[in-house]
C-alpha cells in the first residue's frame, strides 16, 4: 500500500491536523458567524433582563424565609431594610414533605395532573373530531371555520366572565336545566361541579387552536395515500387508523406538548372563574402559587417562588421524557 507523504511538512495527506481549543475555536465561530450573533445579541440581553434576572432572584427567595413582614419596603419617606434569613432548603421540605404537605401541595398537584390530562385529552378529541369534519367538502365550511375560531380569538378574561354568568345559580344554564326538570348544579360553589366548570370552560377556549393545529397537517397528508387504501379496500377506520394518525404524527406530538405545558400553567381561567379564595380545591398549583405570595396575610414571597421553582422542574422533566418517548417510537417506526 502507498502511503503520499507530503515532503514539506512531513505529514501524511488525509491526517488530520490537532483539533485546536475550546478559545481558539470560540474565535474562529465568532469570526464566522459574527454577524448572526449580532442580531442575536438584543434578544439576548432583553430575554436576560426580563427572564434571567427573575428567575434567578425568585430561586434565591425560595432559599430565605422572605414575607410581606420582613421584606425591603417604603413607608412614606422611611425605607425599611429587609430582615429575612437564608434557611437552605426548608421551603421545599415543608412543601413536599411537612405536616401540612398534603393540603398545600400534594392535593393540588393531583388535581392539577387531572385537570391537565382531562382538558388535553378533550381539546385532541374535540379538535380532531372538527378538524376531521371541516377537511371534508362541505357547503359553507368557510363559515364554520370562522365560527368555530370565535372562542379562541375573544380574550380570555370576556370568555371566562361570560361563563361565570352562565354558570351562576340563576345563570341560563340552570335555567335552561330547570326547564327540563333537571337538576341544578351548584358550578360555583361545589368543589366537584367547581372542577368540572373549570374543565368545561378551558375545553371552550382550547379547542379551536387544536382544530386548526390539526387542520392544517390533515391538509399537507397526500391525498394520494387515501385513494391506494380505498383502492386496497381499506374502511373509513382503517384509512384513519392507518394514513390520517400517522400522517398527524409530527403535529399531535407538538400540539399535545403545547397544550400540556399550557394546561398545566392556566392561571387565568381558574382565577378569573373562582378568584383566588373562594374554591380553594379546585386551585391548580399555578393559582396557588399566587394565593401564598398575593391572596393572604401574611404574603409568604419564598414559598411561592418555591412552587415556581418546582413547576418549572415538574415540566422541565416531563418535557425531557416525553421528547425521549417520541424518539423511542420514532425509532421504532422505522
């Protein structure tokens, strides 16, 4: 075998050169790509500002016994110095492991792990079932699209208000059920019928993004692979099972993480519908995170940061399995 030596360095061709270091290679990516880290650098600082800083100073909190009695305030021209203590991690030990832990914690992750698979699952259901109907070539199927978008483009806060009326004891939907001799819920009152208004009013106002979400990959499936099963003799189930889930596959696993994430960090809809006092079972962790540090005397700043801190961990792990599921199955797939 011939190996060519180059003569003036010695070295034969093909060896690569030693791989230069971690600054050397910061320098030569910078005078690559100078110009996009340009354009970047606003969205840094500004993203830094506004989310770094807040979120670092609220995982400091957590660590110190901070409240409304012994934080830094002002008080006509006297400013009082803050006088917390740093006490590690008490705050997260008392949360998930204290005497109280149950009521103020665990109770409210259940139900928030309820609420969040309830409401995701019946936004897919419900999306899917009129995004199925508005592929197909229907008359005035313009129209109904426009119609079904209605509940998602109102702002949350008209929509969730509006039910609240609806919902009262002597709202159109009691009344509607006292004229059929039904009977009349208690929807704001009652811990169960609090929780199924909160699931019935977020399933209003997801529904229509997971409708057009699904519209819009049923519409890039090529309708190709519909007319060969029909041609096979494939029924309406096997074409769904078998052409239409796989052909939404990249777009249900990104809207069903959406809706997760989102779901599970609802605030306005449980506390425009209840407030932050008056159903306190059917507060998901979100909104009772913000009872602590906003809705009580005294505000206990450092365990509702501690909630924030363990809702971002809670999604920041689920985030990392489900993203390895779906490229187990991937891979499997193929």
């Amino acid at each position: 075998m011939t190996v060519a030596i180059d003569r003036a360095t010695g070295k034969r061709r093909g060896d690569r050169g030693p791989r230069p270091g971690l600054g050397q290679r910061i320098r030569n990516g910078y005078q690559k790509y100078w110009y996009a880290y340009t354009m970047i650098a606003p969205v840094v600082v500004v993203l830094a500002v506004i989310v770094g800083y807040p979120l670092i100073r609220g995982f400091y909190l957590t660590l110190t016994d901070a409240n409304s009695l012994n934080s830094a305030r002002t008080i006509g021209v006297n400013h009082i110095a803050a006088t917390y203590r740093f006490i590690g991690l008490d705050n997260y030990k008392d949360i998930l492991f204290g005497p109280l832990s149950y009521d103020r914690f665990w109770s409210h992750f259940l139900w928030t792990v309820v609420w969040t698979v309830a409401c995701v699952a019946l936004h897919y259901a419900l999306g899917l079932g009129l995004a199925l109907m508005l592929n197909e070539k229907l008359r005035g199927r313009t129209f109904y699209r426009v119609l079904l978008v209605v509940p998602w483009a109102v702002p949350t806060f008209v929509t969730v208000f509006s039910w609240r009326i609806m919902l009262a004891d002597s709202g159109v939907i009691n009344q509607v059920l006292h004229a059929l001799h039904l009977p009349q819920p208690q929807w704001l009152e009652d811990t169960f019928w609090q929780r199924f208004a909160a699931i019935m009013v977020n399933t209003w106002c997801g529904v229509p993004f997971m409708m057009l979400s699904l519209l819009g990959g049923l519409q890039s499936i090529d309708s190709s692979l519909y007319e060969a099963a029909e041609m096979d003799g494939a029924s309406a189930w096997q074409r769904f099972r078998h052409v239409t889930l796989p052909g939404l596959r990249s777009v249900s696993s990104t809207v069903v993480l959406l809706g997760i994430i989102w779901t599970f960090n609802q605030f306005a809809i449980i506390f425009l519908l209840f407030g932050p006092t008056s159903a306190p079972d059917a507060q998901i962790l979100v909104t009772w995170a913000y009872f602590l540090g906003f809705g009580q005397q005294p505000r206990d700043f450092a365990q509702s940061a501690a909630y924030g801190v363990l809702l971002l961990s809670i999604i920041t792990v689920f985030t990392s399995f489900y993203f390895r599921w779906l490229k187990r199955n991937d891979q499997l797939a193929v």
